[in-house]
C-alpha cells in the first residue's frame, strides 16, 4: 500500500509542477524575482532611470495594443486552426489556400527604437550584467546543448518581457524618484 502511495505521488508530481506554472501567484512571485534580478543588475542611477522610464512606458503601450489587436484576432485564428486541422484529419494536409489564410493572420509586434536608445543610456558594465543575466526558472539546470540554446532564448525574451513589466517600471520609478 505504501509503495503504491509513493508511485502514485511520483506520477501526479508532474502534474502538480505544471499546476504550479499556471498559478497566478507563482507567475507573479516570477516576475517580481525577474524584476529585482534585473534591477540589481542594471544599478540604474535616478537619472538614468528617469531618461529610461518613458521608454519603457512607451514599450509597454505598444505591447498591450499588440496583446488588444491579437484578442480581436482571435476568433479567426481559432477558426484557421480548426480548418487546418479538420483537413490535416481529412486529406493529410493542409491546403494551401488555408495555409495562406492561417499566413494572413500573423501579426509581429511592431518595435520601437526603445531598446536602441536604452542601449545608450546604458555603460558597458550595465550592458554586459543584463546580457548575462540569468531569469529561466530555478529548476533548469539543463546540460546539453539544445538546452542552453533553449534557455538563453527563454532568458533574453524573459528580460524583454520583464523590463516592460509593472513589477521592473515600478522599481526605475522608485529610482526615478530619488534624489530630485
């Protein structure tokens, strides 16, 4: 009976761990580790953080119409997806008038010169911390090659993502803030 409780408890841990990822407190808790990671690191001065702030303001605006655009978008790319499934189920493949429809419903986010002008305001020391700063998840410690490769992508769109974040803006204000 006890092993069967252990084995058990070994098969739901996965699940647990991935229940865990979706949990909106532990997201949260996530970013706000990134944030101060990243605000540790880049040891922004008041002046620095109050030329950087509207920047990422600015970031941040465009990054919310773009999330508000692919919300209207939505039903369509639901829509494309069905098709091409329902014709992957059907005929093996998908057809490309549906490939081109599925092609017409991409969108990219549009990108400011932000990152560019903070680079400026940046010294090389600062530059070279946030490039080499560590955000992927605290169990990663993959060893093989497609996984770092993996993980320094999933750090570099982790510190995208995070300098725009209402947890980093608030720290730069506060910084933003001393000294007047």
């Amino acid at each position: 009976m006890k092993r069967l409780a252990i084995a058990l408890s070994l098969l739901l841990l996965p699940t647990a761990a991935s229940a865990a990822e979706n949990d909106p407190e532990v997201a949260a808790l996530k970013r706000e580790i990134s944030a101060l990671k990243i605000d540790k690191a880049l040891d922004l001065t008041p002046e620095q953080a109050r030329q950087i702030l509207p920047l990422l303001k600015e970031a941040r605006a465009r990054a919310e119409q773009f999330k508000a655009d692919l919300e209207k978008k939505r039903p369509a790319i639901v829509a494309a997806l069905k098709k091409a499934r329902d014709e992957m189920k059907q005929q093996g493949e998908i057809s490309a008038s549906t490939l081109k429809e599925g092609a017409a419903l991409r969108q990219r986010p549009t990108r400011g010169d932000d990152g560019k002008e903070i680079g400026k305001l940046l010294t090389q020391r600062q530059k070279d911390a946030l490039a080499s700063l560590e955000l992927a998840p605290l169990d990663s410690e993959e060893s093989d090659k497609n996984a770092r490769r993996a993980r320094a992508r999933f750090n570099a769109f982790a510190r995208s993502m995070t300098t725009i974040s209402d947890e980093f803006i608030a720290l730069v204000q506060a910084r933003a803030a001393k000294a007047k």
